[in-house]
C-alpha cells in the first residue's frame, strides 16, 4: 500500500477539523504529524508506507510531548509566591487610603505577577495620590512605606 503526498495532507486536515468535534486538543498533533509527512512525501515520494507511518507516529509524539512538556505546563502553575524578591522596592501609587493594620489600595505602572492594584497595609496612615514603596509580600497583601 503507498500513501501519496496529499493523502497524508487530507488526513492531517480531517484530524485537525475533528478536533473541533472532540474539544480533547489531542487529535490537533495527529493531524499536524500528517501534514508534516505529506510535506516531506512531496520530496521523498518513495518512501516505503512503513517509513510513512513511523514518520507520522514520530512527529505526532514529539508534538504530544512538545505541548505537555514544553508549553502547557505553565498553565496550571500559580504565580503566588513567584519573585517575591522582584517586588520588593517597587513604587505605586495610593488608590484607596491606607490606614495602620487597615487594608488599602496601590496601582502601579506595570501589571506585578498579572496585576495592576493590589491591596495593601501600612504601619502609618497614607493618603490617597501618594507614592509608596513595597516593603514585604505576606500573602497576596503588600506591606508598603512612603516611598
């Protein structure tokens, strides 16, 4: 049996479109094994079909292991507790006053691990408008002081 070169295409699109069927986000890396063996058939069009088909059975695995170990692993990650060192020093601004052991409210220019406005405490009474600086992270509070 030999698969031509479009053969291969036409599976890798009819597995990529039922991915759409099954939301598994598994048949994607199938079809894009396929797509990759009918590209190199289009050069190699004597390939024996066993050649084909571990080709595919190759590139779909490292697609698979690709995705699981490479780029998906970020997503189930938190990023509390993430670079505490990076925001202490960091300068906001008051948003919602913040009085001793009482929680307020700091912007800051750019999002810090994904967010603008954290909420925030102080040993001392800071109005609103005034620039602090991050003294400490306890949990997803900021410890600040006038900066």
């Amino acid at each position: 049996m030999q698969m031509l070169w479009w053969h291969w295409v036409v599976l890798g699109i009819v597995l990529m479109l039922l991915e759409l069927a099954v939301p598994a986000f598994f048949l994607v890396w199938f079809g894009l094994g396929a797509l990759i063996v009918g590209v190199l058939l289009v050069g190699y069009s004597s390939a024996p079909f066993a050649y084909q088909v571990l080709a595919w059975t190759a590139f779909s695995l490292l697609f698979i292991w690709l995705w699981f170990k490479v780029f998906k692993p970020n997503i189930y990650k938190s990023r509390a507790g993430m670079a505490k060192g990076s925001l202490v020093g960091e300068v906001g601004l008051v948003t919602r006053d913040i009085r001793p052991y009482e929680k307020g409210q700091v912007r800051f220019q750019k999002p810090i691990l994904g967010d603008e406005v954290w909420e925030s405490v102080a040993d001392e009474e800071i109005r609103v408008g005034q620039r602090v600086r991050v003294l400490e992270v306890e949990g997803n509070t900021l410890k600040v002081g006038r900066a």
